[in-house]
C-alpha cells in the first residue's frame, strides 16, 4: 500500500452520498481516510461489507458517526453535504476545529439569510449580502483560515468507476490548493489549480440552472444544436452572472465552468439534469424531488440566483425562464419557445475590454 499523505493522521469526509463516498475512496489510494454520516445504517454497511450505495467502499476508509473524532483525529477535512445543511454542519463541527485545521468542500449551493417571516419564495430580490457561498459559511461559523473548494466535471458514477476526469481545487492559499492536488491526484485523476475561490464557487452553483434546462431539453426530444446553443448561450449567462456576484471571467471559462457545464448538461446521471427532463415530460417538481435519493441543488439554486438577477438587474433569460417553470407553472415548450423568439444579436460580449 502507497500512501502519499506524509502525515499518519486519516483524512476526514463529512457526507456519504454518492460524491462524498468518491471523494473518500480517491483519497483512500494515497491516504486513510475517516468518513462521517449521521446514519448507523451506512456506518454499518461500510464496516461490515465496506459498501454504501452500491458503491464499493475503499479499505483504508473507515467509517463513523461520531462528528468530534473527524476534527480531533484529521487535520485536513472534505466537507461533501447539501447546501441546506451545511450551516448546521459547520455549527456541529465549530467547536472541535482550530485554525490548524484545511478544509477543502465539495458542495454547490448557497447558503441564503432572509428577512424575518420571509421565505425564499416569497422575497422579490436577494443582495449578495444575503446569499454565501460555503467557504463563506465556513469562515463565519469557525475559527478556520485555510479554506477552498472542490469544483469541475466530476459526475460520481464515472469517478467510481476509475474513468479518466479533473478537477479544480481553488483557494486563496498555495498551501490549500498543494495540499489538495497531493491528496487527490492520481494516474486517472488530474487535479488543476485556481486562486479564485469565489470564482470557482459561483461557476459549480450556476451550472447547474443550465443543467437542468439541458434536461428539459433533452426530454423535449431535441438534438445537440439545441443543446449546443443552450450550452453557449448558458455559459455566458454564466459569466454575467458570476461577475455580479463576485467571480473572476476566466474561473467560468475553465474546467469548474465549460468543463462542468458540458459534463453536467451531456449527463442523464446528473440530478438536475433528471428534474429538467422529468420536467419536461409532465411531471410536477413536488412529485420529482419526493422521490429523489439526493437533492438536486439547482432547483433552489434557481430561485435564489434569479432573485440575485433582480437586485443586480442582470440579463438572465434561461434563469429567468427555468424559474417560470418551476415556480409559475409556465411550460417547458413556452419557455424554449419564449427563448428562441427573445431578440440577441451579439453572441460574446464579455470579452470587449469596454464591457
């Protein structure tokens, strides 16, 4: 056994869904690894049968339920959960950490405060004030410094397999992002770098707006000019949305971005991919999302950055659009048929230095 970490302590994952248990078995070929998950079903299974999902469960990962034991036995922690638990999960893990601790995560989402007695469908605009990203929430609820991300074309079904793929570490820190290319490189398995944290933040959360527009796409029964067109047209929305929230141009043009964006929208694996063409083909959201395994992190996603759009007044048609069908019972036809009729004359304008 060739374990690269030069250090004997584990390294820790918070999340055993799909990607958090891929994290955790990339890791285990060059390191031990402690898992952690609420759940003494999972803890069990991968104790006794190292199995969680029907993926099969590294040996030198080791799986438990105990929250403390990640921060007090692992200096270097994987957070992997939805965006909707993550404040509370940072506030579990708070006490146990100190500014030693590197924490890398791996969810795309927002964390969202509103006004008192409002919800996230009832406010009309959200200021970036209110909207954070994870290595946001990790910074206000604990005492650690050294933060990034995981983001890129990192579906977990071919990661689990061994299929060749990338992805983007990105932290304001060299030490973060060397430690996480050490950690998770292999010979299937390229790690790249980006000192945009927020950049590449903001391009994993928005991609997935468009992956669920390439599913409702694809349940429509059109073909790749479609798909080619939305793609383009999704990655510069991308951008204008980013850049109004605080992201870097060049981090969406990159793997975190287009890489993610093409795998993501080419993928029927994809969650958000699922809810689009589900969508498309007549089923209500409430009865899609009742019985998904995982949460699809765009559908929330939508609402957030479309109300983000508002404030900013950024041009945002597929958002826009997308939000309609979620939210306002428009139907996915109207919309691509609202879409194409839309007059855009200009196919990129965000590189003209006089933008």
């Amino acid at each position: 056994m060739n374990l690269r970490n030069s250090s004997d302590k584990p390294i820790g994952v918070i999340g055993a869904g799909n990607f958090g248990s891929t994290v955790a078995n990339i890791l285990a070929q060059h390191s031990k690894v402690l898992l952690f998950t609420r759940q003494e079903s999972v803890v069990k299974s991968i104790s006794e049968s190292h199995e969680n999902k029907g993926q099969v469960i590294h040996p030198n990962v080791t799986a438990t339920d105990n929250i403390s034991q990640i921060a007090s036995r692992c200096d270097v922690i994987f957070p992997i959960v939805p965006s909707c638990n993550f404040r509370a999960m940072m506030r579990d893990l708070s006490p146990y950490l100190h500014p030693y601790h590197i924490l890398i995560h791996g969810t795309k989402g927002f964390d969202v405060t509103l006004p008192k007695g409002q919800t996230l469908h009832s406010v009309q605009t959200l200021s970036r004030s209110q909207v954070k990203t994870m290595s946001e929430v990790i910074r206000e609820e604990s005492v650690v410094v050294r933060i990034g991300c995981l983001a890129g074309p990192n579906l977990s079904k071919e990661l689990a397999q061994q299929q060749p793929a990338a992805t983007v570490v990105a932290s304001p820190f060299n030490e973060v992002i060397q430690t996480g290319k050490r950690l998770l490189r292999n010979d299937r398995f390229q790690v790249y770098e980006n000192h945009d944290l927020i950049g590449v933040e903001l391009a994993g959360v928005l991609k997935n707006i468009i992956a669920i527009a390439s599913g409702a796409l694809s349940g429509l029964g059109y073909g790749e000019n479609a798909k080619g067109l939305l793609i383009s047209r999704g990655a510069v929305e991308m951008v204008y949305l980013g850049r109004a929230l605080g992201g870097n141009t060049s981090s969406f043009l990159g793997l975190a971005g287009i890489g993610d964006l093409v795998a993501t929208c080419n993928s029927p694996t994809s969650r958000n991919f699922t809810v689009g063409n589900r969508l498309a083909k007549g089923e209500p959201l409430a009865s899609i999302l009742a019985n998904m395994e995982e949460v699809a992190e765009g559908v929330n996603t939508v609402q957030i950055v479309k109300k983000c759009a508002d404030f900013y007044k950024v041009r945002a048609l597929i958002t826009e659009n997308i939000y309609k069908v979620l939210f306002e019972d428009m139907t996915v036809q109207n919309a691509l048929d609202y879409l194409m009729r839309y007059p855009m004359n200009i196919d990129i304008d965000f590189l003209d230095s006089n933008k």
